[in-house]
C-alpha cells in the first residue's frame, strides 16, 4: 500500500482540521483511513522561540510492513506515534518536547530525529526504537552548550484559557525574571 497525511475534506483551505493517515492500495483502490478515531493531527505544526514553525508530516513504514512510524502534534508538544494497519495507534514518546523525524535507519530500529524544548534549542537525537515505551530521545549533539551556560532561558508555564464560546485554548505563559509586579 502507498501512505499519505489528508483530510477528505476540501472546504477547509487553511488545513484547521487534524490532518490523519491514509493508505491506499499501490494499485488503486479506494483511500483508507487508518487515524479516524484518534483526536491528533499528524501534520500539526509547533511555533516556539526554539523552534521554527512547520508544518512536516514525515511517515515511515516499518520494513515488515506491520504499520507506519508518525509524528503527532498535541498541546504544543510533537511526539513519535505508531499506527499498525488495524488502526490502532500508540504514542511511544511523551513528554513536553518537539521532535521533528528524520531517517529511519534500513533495519527500521533507530529513527534520527531534532529534539528540543521550550527552553533548549534543537539538537540531533536518535530513538532506539527497540527500547521500552515511552522511548527517550537520546542527545548525540550539544551544538548550543555555550549559549545555555550564558543565557537563563525562562520555562513557560501551561494554561487553558476559557474562550467567548466556551471552547478552551491551550496557552503558555512566559514570566518575566524576578519577583514583579512587572
């Protein structure tokens, strides 16, 4: 089968819909949605002063074909997530991080990765995909050591702010250094 990140819906040009994981067979057929039942969009983007904002939605299938690696985007976080072809799906990282994934190495055990926070800058990672779950990203680089010996970095704090129609909203709040009022 051939995988794709869509939405069947074509009255929403500004993609506010959680896009989700299709597959289809390599010689034609109809699409298949194998996320309809999960409220995660796997083409959500992250915007941080960390992170440059975007939009990926890189896919990978594991070499026996069983189901498909995915990046899920959720509360301002980007995890690693696995859909098997029944339509089951299972996050494998958690935590308040962004991972952006690159190559899935050829025997399919190690997936490279950038990994950063809301208060450290993107580095390269590998997940050793044979590891326990929930799988920790493993830092090969430290490209900004020196700007973090130098620079206090504030950590947001999480809130859900209530809106005019009742929905709520995810939001971080950044405190300024010091005691206020400020």
């Amino acid at each position: 089968p051939i995988s794709y990140i869509g939405d069947t819906q074509g009255d929403d040009p500004w993609g506010t819909r959680n896009r989700k994981l299709y597959v289809v067979p390599a010689g034609g057929g109809e699409p298949r949605c194998l996320t309809a039942d999960h409220d995660y969009c796997l083409a959500a983007g992250t915007l941080g002063d960390t992170k440059e904002a975007g939009s990926e939605a890189p896919i990978y299938w594991a070499p026996d074909g069983s189901g498909l690696y995915v990046q899920v985007g959720a509360k301002g976080e980007q995890q690693l997530g696995w859909v098997d072809l029944d339509g089951d799906m299972q996050l494998l990282t958690s935590g308040r991080h962004c991972l952006t994934l690159g190559n899935l190495s050829k025997d399919g055990t190690v997936l490279a990765a950038t990994y950063t926070n809301a208060v450290t800058a993107a580095e390269i990672a590998i997940l050793d995909l044979r590891g326990e779950v929930p799988l920790e990203p493993k830092r090969l680089t430290n490209l900004n050591q020196a700007f973090h010996e130098e620079v206090e970095v504030r950590i947001p704090v999480e809130t859900w702010v209530d809106s005019t129609d009742g929905v709520k909203v995810h939001a971080w709040v950044l405190e300024p250094k010091g005691k206020g009022p400020h």
